[in-house]
C-alpha cells in the first residue's frame, strides 16, 4: 500500500513538473516572440491577413480582432483630440472677450477725472462685463472734500480695517472662498447677507482694499485664479493716489 501511494505521489510529481516546465517555456516563447516584434515592426507589412487572426479580449468577454481594436482605439483618440481642439477654441475665445472687457476697463479708469468717475466705470465694467454680483471698494485715507464715502467706493481707517479683516490685510494676498460675517458686513455692508463668497484683494501701500462676491458658495473656491483681480489691484494702486490728491 505504501509503495502504491508513492507511486501515486510521483506520478503527481511529474505531471506538476511537466505543467509548470510548459508554462515556463510559454513565458520564454511569449517573451521572445514580444522582443522580435519589437525589433522588427515591419513584420506585419507583408502579413496583413494575420492581423485579423489575432484576437484581444474585451471587459463584456468577447473578443475582437487587432484590427477592429485599432479602428476603435483610433476613433477613440480622434474624438479625444476633437474635444480638446474644441476646449482650445473655446477658451481662446474666452481669452480674446476677457481681453477686450479689460482693455475697455482699463481705458474707462485712465479716462476718469475723479474718484467717482473711476469707481462708476468699475463698478459698472464688474457687473455687465464680468458677471460681478457685489463689487466692494474701500480705501483707507478720507476721500475728497472729507466724505466718508462718494459714488459706491467706502472711506475707512486702517485701524477700523485691522480690527476686522485684519488677517486678510496681513496675508498681503487675494484670498478667496467664505467669509466670517464680520467680514462680510465690513466689505459689503447691506448686502453681506447674500454673499455667500467671495474674492478680496488688498491694495498695496495701505491704500484700501476691493472685494467681489456672489451668491453662490462655489464660484469664489480657494482654488480660484486670481490673476485678473490682482492686475486690476495693480492699477488701482497706481491710479487712484492721483484721483485722491486731485
């Protein structure tokens, strides 16, 4: 019984090892035959009806040919490359009407005669060019004549600032996302209860500060750009020193 059992055993053995020498001459083969294609990519050329010998699986578990998969992984890419010509396209065209609103801003701000005259034509560009709900200007020196506001743009201390968007002042950086309420209320007086975010930019020299904001809660992300907000700063900073001193 026992001799019966090894040879029972042994036979178990061989066939084992004839399956696993099988599959390891199939992996040599495979790699082979992989590193002569490779080598030779012309192979096909005069082979074409091959082509259509060779099967590929699919994720349902059918099987297509190398031909039909090529023709699917092509139109694939070609859609592909369709939707990114039309993304490009799209935003050009984004960048060409943004370049035109701001060009026309601009020249409206170097045209102005006055503090008024210079924050109507911002005011009004945010809100028709640029889809601005809530447009906030303060500056933080008294305004012509000692008022404490004129037109839409707010005067305010620094100090009064410091107390309540004091860490937004610090940072020296637009900030986007939400607001604490104080902030809001301080930047975008009656309205600050439907701004639910917003964009804050801080002028530099402690000249003041502009604001932007919306209803909705995500369209001023954390993430945002900002770069057309600070080149608006960045005129303001050195165009309304000469309107204050007027």
């Amino acid at each position: 019984m026992m001799e019966q059992t090894d040879a029972n055993q042994t036979s178990e053995e061989i066939v084992t090892g004839s399956h696993k020498e099988i599959q390891r001459d199939g992996k040599l083969l495979a790699r082979q035959v992989a590193r002569y294609l490779m080598q030779n990519p012309e192979f096909f050329v005069d082979r074409m009806d091959l082509l259509e010998t060779i099967k590929l699986p699919r994720e349902n578990g059918k099987t297509v040919s190398l031909m039909t998969h090529q023709t699917n992984l092509l139109r694939e890419r070609n859609i592909e490359m369709r939707q990114r010509l039309d993304q490009l396209l799209h935003n050009a065209r984004d960048n060409d009407q943004l370049f035109f609103n701001s060009r026309r801003l601009i020249l409206a701000l170097l045209e102005a005669q006055n503090i008024g005259e210079a924050t109507e034509a911002l005011y009004s560009s945010f809100a028709a060019d640029f889809n601005v709900e809530f447009t906030s200007l303060t500056l933080f020196a008294p305004l012509p004549g000692g008022r404490s506001s004129l037109g839409q743009v707010r005067s305010s201390s620094y100090a009064g600032a410091e107390t309540t968007i004091g860490g937004i002042l610090r940072n020296g950086r637009p900030v986007c996302g939400a607001l604490r309420p104080a902030e809001k209320e301080y930047l975008f007086g009656e309205d600050w209860q439907d701004v639910a975010s917003a964009a804050v930019i801080p002028l530099g020299n402690q000249l003041g500060v502009l604001a932007v904001g919306s209803t909705d809660p995500q369209y001023y992300r954390s993430s945002l750009g900002t770069l057309f907000l600070s080149y608006i700063g960045e005129v303001l900073e050195r165009l309304l020193p000469k309107l204050i001193a007027r």
